[in-house]
C-alpha cells in the first residue's frame, strides 16, 4: 500500500510538470486556487464569454469548482491571450457580473454611457493612485493593474439619485429664500402686511385712530360768524390758531401709528431672518 501511494502521489507530479513547463502569453505567471482575488477579473470574463455564467449566479461551491478548471486552463495556456494580458477593472463592464439589466441602462443616451464611463475611469484612476503597496513588478509582470471591483451598476444609480435630490433640495431652498426677500422687498416698499388676529386688530386700531382723527378735526371746525366773514375782528386768527393745532394733534398722532407699525415691521424682520438662519443651518449641517 505505501508504494502504491507513492507511485500516485509521483504520477501526480509527473502530471503536473507539463503546466509548470508551458510557457504562458505575455510572460504571466503560474496560478493557484488561492490566486482568485488576484484574477478574479479574468475569472469572471472567461465565465461570461467561455460557460456563458456569470459570478453572481453562482453558489460558493460551483463558483470554486468552475475557478478550479479556470486555473488548469490557465495554467496550460488554453485560455484567450487578453486574459494574459489582464483586464482592467476600468474596462470591465458591468454585464459581465450579472445577467441582470437595469432599466436605465437600457434606454440611457449616448451622453449617459460616456458620463458613466467616464465615472468608471475616475474611480480607477482614484483607486490606484492611494494604493501605496502596489509594486512595479506586479503590474509589468501580469500586465494588469490590481485593485478593489469598481462599483456596480447599482450603486452608481444610488449616487445619481442622491444627487438628484441634492438638486431638489437646493432648489426648493433656493425659491423659499428668493420668496422671502421678495417679500421684505415688498415691504419695505408699502409696510409689512398683518396677518391672522394680528391684522384684524390693527386694521381696527386704524379705522379708530381715524375715527378720532375726524371727530376731532370736526369738534376743532372754527364756527365763523358774520364778522368774521367780512374780515373784521380777533376771531379770524384764533380760528386759524385752532386750525393749526389740530393739524399739529393729528400729525403727531399719525407719526406716532407709523412708528409703531415700522417697530412691528421690524420685529418681524428680525423673526423672519432668526427663522431663515435656522433654516440654513439645517441645510448645511444635513447637505454639507
């Protein structure tokens, strides 16, 4: 039993000698089954366009099993010579993970594809260039450049519509502001307009102050007699004396509602922009 086990065991090695002699395209190297996040692009690609499968359609164990045969076909060179080459993540479409089509992939514009694919070349370019560990002989030795899978198609419509929301939300906030100052434009022009119990009570505040305004320059009317008439006598100066006295009362009396009502306008001013502070506040610390 012990020879038999070891003429297997020497068979085996006899077996696999001939894939370590093979020479590989493009110089690549021999790989192993712990080789998968090394080539797990090329895995995938020969997946899509050699067993028409795609990885993530597979169970763990039939994925491990097809990787298995993907490393003897490697290692004996029997792969397509692009796959030695390595395949740029940058490159890789997202069909070729996934059988699945999103709709908005289907009918996107030309303009579309080249900002998605722009978006794809960016993250690359990004991933590499902080990836501080990458040595140079890995990159000339395999001719492929490594690192993280680029994101799905999935996340990239999450991302579009966070900021389509983003824009929303600008917007909205944008039109609430311009509408706020629109209206401290408005009342700086012709005073701030009272609203609700607020205004009911100063509209009678004003109908009252006028009321009073008219009885008393009724009750300060001068009476003028015959004399006066004719031009004769004091009475004719007194009655323009009282005249102007009740020009006087009323003038003071409509400076001193006008200065309430500018106090009130500025009250409402100085709540409204607290108000809008707030506002932007929340914008800033939920928008950055």
């Amino acid at each position: 039993m012990p020879r038999r086990s070891r003429s297997r065991s020497y068979s085996r090695d006899r077996s696999r000698s001939p894939e370590r002699n093979v020479s590989l395209p493009y110089d690549a190297e021999p790989i192993s089954e712990r080789d998968y996040f090394k080539r797990s692009d090329e895995f995938r690609q020969w997946l899509k366009d050699e067993k028409r499968k795609y990885f993530d359609e597979l169970s763990g164990e039939k994925a491990r099993s097809y990787f298995r045969k993907f490393v003897k076909a490697w290692n004996r060179g029997k792969l397509p010579k692009r796959l030695y080459a390595g395949v740029d993540p940058a490159t890789t479409e997202a069909s070729s993970h996934t059988a699945y089509k999103w709709s908005f992939a289907s009918k996107g514009s030309r303009t579309d594809q080249d900002a998605l694919r722009n978006v794809r070349e960016e993250i690359a370019a990004a991933t590499y260039a902080r990836d501080p560990s990458g040595s140079a002989s890995s990159v000339a030795g395999s001719g492929r450049r490594q690192g993280p899978a680029l994101p799905s198609a999935t996340d990239l419509q999450l991302a579009r519509e966070a900021e389509a929301d983003q824009r929303e939300a600008d917007r909205k906030h944008k039109r609430k502001r311009d509408k706020l100052e629109a209206r401290d434009r408005v009342e700086d022009m012709v005073g701030p307009k009272e609203v609700g119990r607020e205004g009911m009570l100063e509209k009678k505040r004003a109908r009252r102050e006028e009321d009073r305004a008219y009885r008393e320059r009724v009750d300060d009317a001068p009476e003028v007699d015959e004399s006066t008439l004719m031009g004769g006598g004091d009475g004719f100066k007194a009655t323009l004396a009282k005249r102007e006295a009740a020009k006087e009362r009323f003038s003071r009396a409509r400076e001193e509602r006008d200065a309430d009502l500018r106090e009130r306008a500025s009250q409402m001013k100085e709540k409204e922009r607290a108000t809008m502070d707030m506002f932007k506040q929340m914008a800033a610390s939920r928008f950055g």
